[in-house]
C-alpha cells in the first residue's frame, strides 16, 4: 500500500478568522495542520471552505483557544511545521520594569505564538497586524515584539514591512482595496546567527517597500471587477438601496448637478455641512476661537461656500423641502470623486459623519463594522461574498446560511490573501539559502499570481 505523497512544506495557522493565509499558503504548496480560532462562527466559516472539503485523514487538528495549548511549561499542543501564520491581535503589553523579550511578552496573546515558535521552531514565521502596532503609541510593544523573535532565533527585521492589496497589479493577486497592514516575517537561523548578525551590522529592511508593483497605476482599479453579476445574487433586493437612500442620494445628485451648470467645476473636496451653511459674516469669531482647528477650518470652509454660491444653494434648497427631515449625518456630503458629474457614478458610504463620494476605482479598507461600500452604478451594496473577493478569496468562497453581519465582520477582521502572497513569496526568494529547498521550490514554483486573484475574472 502506498503512501500519500508528502507535501512541500506544512504550516499552521493560529488566529486564522476565515483562511486568508491559508488561501495563500495552500497556493504556495503548503499543507495546513494545524488551525486556532476562537471565534465560532469564524471557525465555522474556515471549516465550510478550507477544512470539509477534505479527506479526513488530511485534515487539521482543530484548537478553540491558543492559550489551552501553549502553557507556560512543557511541550505546547501543535505539531511541528515549516511556517506559522498569524494575524494575531495587539494587545498591549506590560511596561513594569521596562522589562523585555519572552519574559514581557507573557500575558499578551503574542508570548502565545512565542511559544509555538520556542517549541516547534518552524523555518518561517509570518505575522499581520493593523498598521498602528508599528506606530509611535506602540512603539515598545514593537520592540517587545522584534526582540522576541530575535531570542527565538529569527532574523527578523526591526523597520516595519507595510503593504496595501491596491499596489499590487490584479495579475499578481491584487485587489481594490486599501489595506495598509504591517507584516512581521521572520526565518529561523538560531540566536547565536541572529546576535552575530546584529553585531556585524547586517540588519534586514523590511521584505517589500510600500510602493506600486511592476509599475501599476492603483487609478487602474475598477471596483466592478469583483462584483458578481446581479442575476447571480440570491435575495438582491436585500442589498440595493431603500427608497429613503435612494431619495438622500437623488437630492444630493441634483446639488451636484446645479453646482456643474453654474460652475463647471466638481463639488469642493472639504465635507460639505448644510446645517452651518451661514454667511461668513455671521460666525461668531468667540465662538470659532474656542472649537478645534479641524472644526473651525470646516465651518469657515462651508460658509465660503455659502456665501459664494447662495442662489444655487437657495435654489436647491427649496426645490427639496423633505431635505430638513433627512437624518443628520445625510445633511452632510463629502466629494471625492475627482470630475464625475453624478453621485450614481461614485461609490458610496453612508458613514456616521455623512455621505462619501469617491470614484469607483480601489475601496476604502474593509472594517469589522456594516458600514459597507455602495457601487452607485448598479444601486446597491457589496455583498458578503463580493467583500469576500475583495479580500482576495476565491470565486467559490462561501458563509453558507450565515447572517450577513457576522459575515462582514469576519471579512473586515480578514488577510488580504494577495498582499500576504506577495509579501511571502519575497521573504522566501530573498532567504532562499537559509530555508528548506522543497519549501523554496514549491513557493518560487507557484504561479505568481494567486488562484484566488481578481485577473482571473476581470473583464479583458
């Protein structure tokens, strides 16, 4: 009887939401054995994609909790593999005695991945964080972090590797979306190499600069790219705009239709507060005096804006007279959306601080929250499986019969699968001689662009 057939390498994937890096990871070669997530239904989601299809003797073992298997004692609960993902959360750490490395990191759920890593040593550690944990309010979590993967034997770099989904071209896995996030990635050379390094000065920058790939333009994006046909949709009417949407949008359309025929020129670029549309001889200079910048500088703006076009603005005004009754964050209107003419050719926020305009192109980040992007041309919002692909997952990705809530939230908590890949494919061409040759061949042998990528149904 024959064996199955090894594969290239393995890893395991710890705070692994709905499969963003296993979808990269998979794509490379590798083969998943290991899997933590405590949320359910995310866990629920991972299994119905990554984990059910399969065979049951090549499925992963399945942890609830990362903190059950990894005690501070004794042999932690995950097999050995090659490469360890984690887009893991930032807690903060402990600042008493200004202590570092493992010692500190304890308590926070890194000394978790920290454990894995002491135990099972995998050739590659692969971490994702929003890019504040890199910022100046976190700057000694950051160390924390860095000198604790250097005790472990990893040669990491100290400068962050930050990278958006929306510089990469569709063809490598590219999607509209910015998603700046920062990537820790490390390789396993021991502590002993690591402090020799650092000694000599030979300090690695970070994998990949933040910057466009092979030259492209991100104004190429084209958010329709990854919409599913509406024939396709099940239950569509749950996502186009309601009449009282469709009504807010309409009687903005019309000011930014009167404005053009009056100007010639795009609504100005400053939040637009009707509410503080006064003459700027009325503002009240005590009053200005005492608010914010940020604020003064806005309702200075808007009463310019008033005064400059008041008989278009009147006009407007009173051919809407239901425009008082409209909520108080749809009084307000924010023009991104460079020259187009219409509102129903932008796409749409309908945000706390009002309604965002901007040009179909590449989508703000994805977020935790249902506060979903709406595609003017075709009147409706993202679906969870459009926000799914704008994550880069692939065509067939499914939530099952899952709430939409939760499945937007557990896109918006995800891993860009294109950014990930390209920013791993990189550690490991650029680390070649320290890592081990199948793992190299099976990634460097994969195609560069992701199966999961956008280039494989955008229009030609």
């Amino acid at each position: 009887m024959s064996s199955a057939p090894q594969p290239a390498f393995t890893y395991a994937d710890l705070f692994a939401g709905i499969g963003g890096f296993h979808a990269m990871l998979e794509h490379g070669g590798g083969h998943c054995v290991y899997v933590s997530e405590i949320d359910a239904k995310a866990r629920d989601t991972y299994a119905r994609n990554w984990i059910d299809p399969l065979p049951e003797s090549s499925r992963p073992q399945v942890n609830t909790d990362i903190t059950t298997a990894t005690p501070a004692a004794g042999d932690v609960d995950v097999p050995a593999h090659d490469v360890l993902a984690a887009g893991f959360p930032c807690q903060p750490f402990s600042k008493s005695g200004m202590q570092r490395g493992m010692d500190e990191a304890r308590g926070a759920l890194f000394w978790n991945i920290a454990r894995v890593l002491e135990d099972r040593k995998p050739a590659v550690v692969l971490l994702e964080n929003v890019r504040n944990i890199a910022g100046p309010r976190h700057r000694h979590e950051w160390e924390v972090i860095i000198a604790t993967l250097r005790e472990l034997g990893y040669r990491v770099s100290d400068r962050p590797t930050l990278f958006s989904p929306h510089l990469l071209p569709p063809e490598l896995g590219g999607t509209p979306q910015v998603r700046d996030r920062v990537f820790i990635v490390g390789t396993y050379i021991g502590p002993a190499r690591v402090a020799a390094e650092l000694a000599a000065g030979l300090k690695p920058e970070p994998v990949v600069p933040r910057a466009p790939v092979n030259g492209w333009d991100a104004d190429d994006w084209r958010t329709e790219w990854i919409l599913d046909d509406d024939s396709t949709i099940t239950d569509l009417a749950r996502y186009q705009l309601t009449d009282a949407e469709r009504e807010w949008i309409d009687v903005w359309d019309d000011l930014v239709a009167r404005h053009r025929r009056a100007t010639g020129s795009k609504l100005p670029g400053f939040p637009l507060w009707t509410d503080h549309w006064v003459t700027e001889s009325s503002l009240d200079p005590f009053e200005l005096g005492a608010m914010p910048a940020w604020r003064r500088t806005i309702l200075t703006k808007n009463a310019r804006f008033y005064d400059e076009h008041r008989k278009v603005i009147n006009a407007w005004f009173a051919a809407h007279p239901q425009f008082e009754s409209f909520p108080a964050s749809r009084r307000k209107l924010e023009w991104q959306a460079r020259e187009l003419e219409s509102l129903w050719e932008t796409v749409m926020h309908f945000r706390p601080s009002g309604i965002r305009a901007k040009a179909p192109t590449y989508l703000p980040a994805l977020v935790a929250i249902t506060q979903t992007s709406i595609y003017g041309p075709r009147a409706r919002r993202l679906t969870p499986h459009e926000a799914a692909r704008l994550q880069g997952l692939p065509l067939e990705f499914t939530f099952g019969d899952q709430k939409d809530p939760a499945s937007y939230k557990q896109v918006g908590n995800g891993v860009a699968v294109g950014a990930a890949w390209h920013v791993f494919r990189t550690h490991v061409e650029q680390n070649a001689a320290d890592l081990p040759s199948r793992l190299v061949e099976s990634v460097l042998g994969a195609s560069r662009t992701p199966e999961t990528a956008v280039s494989s149904t955008r229009p030609r």
